[in-house]
C-alpha cells in the first residue's frame, strides 16, 4: 500500500478539469473496459446524426404496425413496465406519425379491443387489424389466455372502428400481409384459459377480399409449414413467409413464397446468418419492388433483385426482436419498438436504403439519482452500462473523504434509462471493473482505484464483488498483493491482467494476473512486465492482443509511445506513436481497429485539452485522425467500446445526476456486432457454491469454519457441517454439493423452460430461485428475500400463513406453472426471449 503523501502526490499531478461538451466544466475518468471488436473498415471522419423518429407512445413487444400514406401507425402490444400475462400489460395505444414532417410527435387514435402480436395492415387509405392474443385474467391473477377472432377496419378520415366478420378460429402468434387487394393470415395457434402445451397450431391460411368487406374468410391452399412467431410480407404480388417456430418448438430460418395466381406454395431463399434463431421474432415488409427484414442480429437485409439471396443493408444502433418494421413514403426503412438488450424498447431507427451507409450517431441524455461528477469505473455488459464510484467534486484535486462515492448504477443503452444498484461496500474513484463468473451468477469486480485507506486517502488494494442475479455485493472483501492507482486493466482468456499503473512513489512495473473463480490470490507475470512503465494511459483489448498508448512515464513526463502485448508470445512490441502524446487518454476498439480520444498534452509547457480523435490501424501500423468536426465535444467524454462501436459517456458537472450518452457506428454496413465476448464456464450450481466457499477458506486448509465467514455464510455452513464440529470439511462440501446437483437433475425434470413458458424441472427452479434471493442462506425466503412478483401472490404462495416461502411452497408454486403459455415478451405469441 501507498501512503497518503505519495497518493496525494500522485493525485495532484494528475486529476486536471476540462470543460465538458455542454460548456459545463468536467473531470473525465482515465479508467475504461472495452471489448474485442472486428472487421477493419475504412476511416471515418465524420459522423452523420441518425434520423431517429420521437419514440413511440409505450416501450412495447409484440405490437403491431404499418404504413397508410404518409402515417406510420402502431397498434398495442406487450408493455414492458407491467410483469406478468394479465390484460393489464396490453398496451392502451392505436397511434400514428406524419413520415413527412419530421416535427411531429405521435399522434393518440381511438382504440380497439387491446392485444399483443395481433397483425396490422393498411389497404386504400384504412388500417385493418386481425387477431392477437388478449387475456380474461387482470395482474395478479391466475393466467387466462384468450387469442381473439377480431376483425375490424379504422377509418381514418372519420377516425372510428368498424366491425368485420370474425375469424372462423381464434388466432394469436399470427402474422398478415396484404396482396392485391386481399388480405392474408397465416401462422398462430388458438391459445385460451391457462394451457399452452395443447393448444392447436393452425394448420390453415386464410384469405379475405378488401374490396368486399361483407365478405367472408376463404381457405387457400394448405401451406407447407405449422408456425407461429414468424412474418408476412407482400413481394412482387406475392405472399413471402418468413422465419418462426415449429410446432415442436424448433425455430425455423425457412421462406415460404404463396403464388395467389396459381394458389401454390414454393420455397424461397433461406434467411441470412449463422444464428439458429435467426428467422425467430423477425419482422418484414414489402413496398415498391423492395423486401425487407431485421431480427436479433440487428442488421436489416434486402431481398436480392433476383429473389435468391438475402443481401445485408445496414445494422441497426440497437438489436431487437419482438419488433416491427415498415417503409415509409419515401422508401427509408423504419424500425420500431421491440426487445433489445433485456429490455423493452420504444425507440425508433431509420435506415436510407438509398444511400451507402455512412458512419452513423445518437445522442441522448439521461437523468440519475448519483453524485459523482467524474472518475467512475466504467463497464460494458450487453446493452448496460455500469457505472461504479467517482467523484463528487466540480473543483479540481478535491480528494476530501466526503468527495468519494459509494454509488453504483446501471445505464440500459438501450432502453436509455437506468437503475440504482446496492451502494457499495467502499467508496473509491478511478477503479477498474470486470465482468467474471458462471453465466448463471456472474459478477462484476471492482479492483484497486482511489479512496479512503485509514486515516487517508490513497491507493484502494480492495476487490469488491457484485453480484448480479442477486443484485448484492458480496460480504468478504477480497485484495490485491498491494495497493495500486493508476492502473489499466484487461480480460484474456477469463483471467484479469493488470497491466501499470502507479505504486507507492515509483511507478509499477510488474504486470498482475488473476483469475476470481480460482480462489487464489493475484500473482506476478514477469514476462508481461510493462516494458516502458507507465500510469495514466490508454489500454484496451483488439485481435486477442493488448495496446497501451500515452500516460505519464518517469519524472511525469508525458509518453508519446504505443506498445502490444502479444498473449501466445508473451512478448511487448512498440508499434506506431500517435501524432499527439497525451496522458489520461481513452482507448477503445471498433471495426478492428483503435480509437485515441480525450485527454491532456503539453502545450507551451502547460497541460491542456487533447481534442483530436485518432485511429490506429493494426494492419497498417499509422495513425489517421477521425470525427474532426464532432472531435472537440467528443474528446471531453470518456469512451467505451459498445459492441463493435464507440460510446461516449460523460456526467455533467454543473446539474448533478444528468448522464450523456453519444452512440457512434463507423461500419454500419458490417453484419453483426463484432466478436462476441468469450462465454463464461458453465458450472452447475453444487460447483458454483463449492468455488465459493473454496475463495471463504482463509487459511488454505480446505475447511471452512464459521468464524471464517460473515453472517451470511454461517447457516449455511451449519446445514453443511455433517458431523457438527463448527466447520465445513471439503468432503462435507463435496458431500453436500453433490446432493445438490442431484437434486437439480433429478429424473423429475422436465427439461429446460420450453417456448410454452412455465415448463422445466421444478426442483431445479427452486435451487435457482434460492441461489438468487435466500441471502441468510437459511433454505427460506422471508422479509425483503421475496422478489417483488411473489410478493404480490404471497397469500396464494404461503400455504401455512408464516409470511414466509419455503423450498416446499416453492416447489408447489413452480409445479403450479407448468402448461402456461404465451410469454409476455410474445413477438407473435412466442415466450419472453432469454
């Protein structure tokens, strides 16, 4: 550990202000995460502002959507704020938009029936709508599904709803297009009360004659396929089907193409990309010769002149399912709505088709209940932000006790709002964050940074664990081998590598490795030791290699060298310098190649503002600069890499608790979202708890006794001390976990949660629920231990009336679910995605 007057040395030749994008002046973190990116594109040097509509009415799924003139019009669908399947989470909203006048906001329209996944379609200047699936049950009561036979007509000249002949069978989960004049459905199930599992696919598709709307529904010929979750699109006077999920539960990529001349089906050319569930919860649609669909991969692809492939268009800033897409007048494609990152969505992207795709930006603002103006720890997962710590502080140096927050909260990118987390157990600044753990119970760790030590502030060498299933911080406090500020970090290989930084007065030359799941403390790699020592840089991950650029070197100069650590060779190499040397810079990775923003240089023997943004290209070895005219706002921003592209974060120092956010893509013609993150070790639940208890062994022996651990830990060691002498042996660990994953995979099981929503073992379920919420470890949820959707049915839950849920209760519960049906993040009726 540093002392507190090496810290604060440390500190005041470091921490300067600079004035933020907004004219506020700001202090911005030397601290970032960025993941591994690919494809090397060429250089941007601008960025144009995406064309993005006002957000629809409601963050919804499962809605539906056209296009009538120049309005763009939605229709219900799942709201995400209300949990559960109850007619109290349909969407209220029938609204429309002007395309043409990019000053208009949504427009509220007389409502019909409510529904989630009902198909919506517009014909000679009238919005139709058919189907959808409504519930009999309000929230907190028991499921009652009812997918309707609705079918009625909007006029919107005279702005009122007109009844039409019905369905012959309920429908739900259904899609329809309009060809010609006719309007078709295809897909679905008849879904009704609580069951799901027997619920009839339809294995009909039906037509009926706009032109006549006295008419009546007609059978055309018995289509190849029995899907729901799938879309319908018109084409070339053609009916196009795309994607979905079979009967047996398995997602298809295949097109079905119904020829109405002929009253035949062909097949058409699969749907593009790899992903399994690439055709499941897409949506599409066909205007002027042209064909268009997105899905979970986020790129919206074009139907080939040829009709034979599926040719990418561009990708959207946000993956989404559960969506809807439409063309405006002037033939840009328009996205709206849907499930992106764990989250419902009610913002909407417009792609110009017409043009090449060109590097595209959003900008947004947020507000936050936090204090901290500056130097948080910043970490990507997903579409979520974290952000952990800081300062609260405008004026510069100011390390008072009372200046260093505690505060943590999660940014949804995606969703653009956030969530309080659990304060943490120890304030600090500048730390670093990463992600580690089994995918079922990862956490995040915040290593080392700022704060106060004692009686003084200096160096952290504290790692603080936060869980997130169970949205808690881990008691035990683990530690670095000695304290460290200054610092950069990164994850190769689920190991972190702590590269630099500052120790003590000197700076550090050794390089730290760790892996958290071993239990064992952080050792020393002498071949990766930092060959030019330096703190206060810029670090990120590209290609499986990390760079570290800039920072302050010996006698505080500032560093105008670039290095890469190759981790098969074990081996630094000095790659090109940068035009501009600069301390406190970011670092982050997109389209394969390194973004140097922000920052400070010498000028005139004074620090100021570095406001260039470069790029380094790995296959080149240069530098070339980027962004010029958005360059001198964005520099004053922290950057972070955002699958595949760059984020732009910054609190704003003059109105506490007001977030920015500027998304850029520099390759939007690039299908995908660059490399995904490597996927964490799967381990059962028995060997999760095992890795745990095996990092509470203080002293190494393989026991764990009860005055090891906090009180957290102690019933449980109690249930697992067999023989009762006051501690946890590894064989009583082995002993009691084994039993632990026998239970999960007992032969009662019924397999992972299927698409019918409530299916799965029970046993296993409980296990689960128990491993998120019992904190005491005590086998019962009690108190603030029952999540708020048990809460509200805790008199139905807790059959012996003891305020509290035990695994009995528990087991009962999820036995009771199985059979429930559509999931309330229905596309088109599908369950909630995962």
């Amino acid at each position: 550990m540093i002392d507190g007057r090496a810290a604060n040395a440390d500190i005041h030749t470091l921490y300067r202000p600079n004035c933020s994008p907004w004219g506020h002046t700001v202090h911005r973190p030397h601290f970032l995460i960025a993941v591994i990116a690919a494809f090397a594109v060429g250089l941007p040097t601008s960025a144009e502002a995406a064309k993005d509509l006002p957000p629809i009415p409601e963050a919804v799924s499962s809605f539906g959507a056209t296009v009538v003139g120049n309005h763009a019009y939605i229709f219900g669908g799942h709201m995400g704020r209300v949990p559960g399947n109850s007619k109290d989470g349909l969407s209220p909203h029938f609204a429309r938009i002007d395309l043409t006048d990019p000053g208009k906001e949504w427009e509220s329209l007389p409502m019909h029936e409510s529904s989630q996944s009902p198909g919506l379609v517009g014909w000679n200047g009238k919005v139709y709508r058919v189907g959808g699936l409504s519930f009999r049950n309000s929230k907190g009561e028991d499921t009652a599904f009812n997918s309707l036979a609705t079918f009625a007509v909007f006029d919107p000249a005279t702005k009122a709803w007109t009844e039409l002949e019905p369905l012959p069978v309920p429908r739900s989960s259904l899609d329809a297009a309009v060809v010609d004049g006719k309007l078709y459905v295809v897909g679905g199930w008849n879904l009704q009360e609580a069951e799901a599992q027997s619920a009839p696919w339809h294995e009909e598709a039906l037509v009926f004659d706009l032109s006549n709307e006295k008419g009546s529904w007609k059978t055309i010929a018995k289509p190849p396929f029995k899907t729901r979750a799938l879309a319908a699109a018109a084409h070339n006077h053609k009916l196009y089907v795309l994607g979905g999920m079979h009967s047996t539960n398995q997602t298809t990529k295949d097109v079905h193409v119904y020829d109405p001349k002929t009253d035949t089906w062909t097949p058409g050319p699969e749907l593009a990309g790899a992903d399994q569930f690439g055709g499941f919860a897409i949506a599409a649609f066909g205007s002027e010769g042209k064909l268009y669909y997105s899905g979970g991969s986020g790129t919206v692809y074009e139907l080939s002149e040829k009709g034979d492939r599926w040719n990418p268009v561009e990708r959207l800033l946000f993956s989404r399912m559960f969506h809807r897409l439409v063309v405006g007048p002037n033939g840009d494609v328009i996205v709206l709505g849907g499930v992106g990152g764990r989250t419902y969505l009610s913002n909407v992207e417009s792609v110009e088709v017409a043009q090449k795709p060109a590097t595209k930006r959003s900008e947004w603002s947020v507000e936050f209940p936090g204090r901290a103006r500056h130097s948080q720890a910043l970490l990507v997962s997903g579409t979520t932000l974290y952000a952990f710590g800081g300062n609260s502080s405008t004026a510069p140096h100011d390390f008072e006790k009372e200046n260093f927050c505690n505060e943590a909260f999660a940014f949804d990118l995606a969703g653009r709002k956030v969530e309080t987390l659990e304060p943490m157990p120890h304030p600090m600044q500048s730390g670093a964050a990463f992600l580690a753990g089994p995918r079922i119970d990862q956490s995040v760790y915040l290593v080392g940074g700022l704060g106060p030590n004692s009686e003084k502030v200096g160096a952290l060498d504290l790692v603080q664990q936060y869980r997130l299933r169970s949205k808690s911080w881990f008691e035990e406090t683990k530690h670095l081998p000695a304290g460290r500020s200054m610092f950069n970090l990164a994850v190769h290989d689920r190991m972190a590598w702590i590269f630099g930084g500052s120790a003590g007065r000197e700076l550090a030359t050794q390089t730290w490795t760790w892996d958290p799941q071993s239990g064992q403390d952080a050792e020393v790699v002498e071949q990766a030791a930092i060959p030019t020592p330096r703190r206060s840089f810029g670090g990120t991950m590209l290609g499986g290699k990390y760079y570290a650029v800039g920072g302050l070197g010996e006698k505080t100069s500032i560093l105008p060298t670039a290095s890469v650590f190759d981790f098969k060779t074990m081996q630094w190499t000095d790659i090109a310098s940068p035009k501009h040397a600069r301390v406190f810079p970011n670092l982050a990775a997109a389209g394969g190649k390194l973004y140097l923003s922000g920052g400070f240089a010498k000028v005139d023997g004074h620090f100021a503002s570095a406001t260039a943004i470069e790029v380094y290209d790995p296959e080149s070895n240069t530098w070339s600069v980027a962004f010029e005219e958005l360059a001198p706002r964005l520099a004053r921003m922290s950057l972070v890499s955002l699958q595949d592209r760059l984020l732009f974060y910054s609190v704003d120092a003059d109105k506490a608790g007001l977030a920015h956010f500027v998304l850029i893509d520099p390759n939007p013609q690039t299908v995908g979202y660059g490399e995904a993150p490597a996927q964490p070790e799967e381990r059962s639940a028995g060997a999760e708890l095992a890795a745990q208890l095996k990092a509470l062994d203080k002293n190494g022996d393989g026991n764990v006794a009860a005055d090891e651990v906090g009180e957290r830990y102690k019933r449980l060691i109690a249930r697992i001390d067999a023989n009762k002498d006051g501690s946890a042996s590894a064989e009583e660990i082995a002993a009691f976990t084994k039993a632990e994953d026998e239970k999960a995979a007992s032969p009662t099981a019924g397999g992972p949660r299927g698409a019918g929503g409530g299916g799965g073992d029970p046993t296993a379920m409980v296990t689960r629920t128990l491993e998120e919420n019992d904190k005491d470890r005590d086998g019962v949820l009690k108190e603030d231990e029952i999540p708020a959707r048990m809460k509200n049915n805790l008199e139905r839950i807790d059959t012996n009336k003891d305020g509290a849920i035990d695994r009995a209760e528990l087991e009962a519960m999820f036995k009771s679910f199985r059979g429930r049906g559509e999931g309330r993040g229905t596309g088109a009726g599908a369950s909630r995605p995962n």
